[in-house]
C-alpha cells in the first residue's frame, strides 16, 4: 500500500494541529480528509478513511465515546490518538477500547510518520497473519512455534511463548497491562506476574535484558513487540 492510495482522517479541534498535520502528511502523499470535533469526524468515515488520528480533547463529544464509536463502525481502521502530557489513564482507556497506538503532544512528526506505518503494518499482519514474524534477529514461527535468534534456537516455557505469540500478533501496537493479563491469565491476576514473565522473555531474547531492543516498555500503560521487518 503506497502512502499516495492512503487517507487519513484527522480528527482535532486545534486548527494549528490540524496545519501542522496537513502539512506533514500530504508531502508524504498521504490524502487528508479533516473534522474539528466528533460530529463532522461521525459523517466523514462515509469517506472510508484507511487511517484515523484522533484528538481525545474534543469540543462536543468525548474523545473516548466517539472512540468507541469508530470501532463500532469499524473494527479494523488503525486509529492513533492524540493526547495530553501525563495523560496515562487516557490513554490506557483509549488503548482498551480499541486504539492502536498514542502520541502525546507536542510531537515530532518523524516519530507520526512511523507511528502510523506501524499501525498499517499491524492492520495488514492481522488481515493476512503471516506464518513466520521477523524483527531484527528475531524470529518467530507461528505454526511450529519456533523462536530463533539469528540461527540459535531460543527455548521458551510455554508461558513465556504464549506471552511472545500474543505480542507477535499485535506487534507494533501498545498493549495494555490489562489486556495482556486478559489474554494470558484473568484481569484479577497480579500485574507482577506479566512483570516476572517479560523479564523471563528479554533474558532470552534481547542482547541486553536491561536496554530492551524487541519487548519495549510503555511506562505506566504496557508493552510493545517491535514491528516486523
């Protein structure tokens, strides 16, 4: 998908914000439709847009209630959304609700623009999910569920798969404390069981378990597998 076949439906009530992403994306020839608040962003999905940054300061609806909304509609359109400093709560609701990632303003747009590919890059592996996920040296076998680094075999526990499998699915994308526990174990379990199981996971994977390069920390909010190659 070449950046000139993508529309990208920015949704944000700062006229300045909305320039400046303009601007950006349209020399990365990316096709922008703009709302400034919730009412105008509901009638312009219509327009079948293939990526969504959403502002979660709006005017007239509340940012997470139309996020919510938008997934309704649509499961499958990555939305990025936008957000205050300090802010974890808001983008940990944002993020269980169905975002599929968060940048926190002020921005850079080098770090928007990779963002975004990321987004698109998970919206294709869930579509087509491909049997054998590479990142760096890292790769993972789906269907035999064999993980390598380089050449060397990596033997995991099965927990410590099931945590890998889960980010290799979503990788790319910010996965929340609460999701994660959902997926593994039950929302009641103890968060320091997912704390133990990715230390476990980066001794065996990342070069240097303390400067993770794969399994990156979200401060406060979750993880977040590298994107593939």
């Amino acid at each position: 998908m070449s950046a000139a076949s993508i529309k990208v439906l920015v949704i944000d009530d700062e006229p300045p914000i909305r320039k400046l992403l303009r601007m950006g994306l349209s020399t990365q020839g990316y096709e922008i439709l703009e709302a400034s608040n919730g009412k105008i962003a509901l009638e312009k999905l219509i327009e079948d847009p293939a990526l969504i940054i959403l502002d979660l300061g709006l005017p007239d609806i509340q940012g997470h209630e139309l996020l919510r909304t938008i997934r309704a509609r649509n499961e499958a359109v990555p939305i990025v959304v936008l957000s205050s400093r300090g802010d974890e709560a808001g983008k940990v609701q944002a993020l269980d609700l169905g975002a599929d990632d968060y940048l926190t303003k002020p921005f850079g747009m080098d770090e928007l623009l990779a963002r975004l590919r990321a987004a698109l890059r998970h919206q294709l592996q869930v579509q087509g999910e491909r049997p054998v996920f590479r990142t760096g040296d890292l790769s993972v076998d789906l269907v035999r569920r064999i993980v390598k680094l380089g050449e060397r075999d990596v033997k995991l526990s099965p927990k410590e798969y099931d945590l890998l499998r889960v980010l290799v699915q979503h990788a790319g994308k910010v996965l929340t404390h609460r999701f994660l526990l959902k997926e593994l174990w039950d929302e009641l379990t103890d968060a320091q069981y997912l704390r133990v199981y990715v230390r476990q996971l980066r001794q065996k994977i990342e070069a240097d378990p303390e400067r993770p390069q794969y399994v990156l920390t979200e401060t406060g909010i979750g993880y977040r597998l590298k994107a593939g190659d």
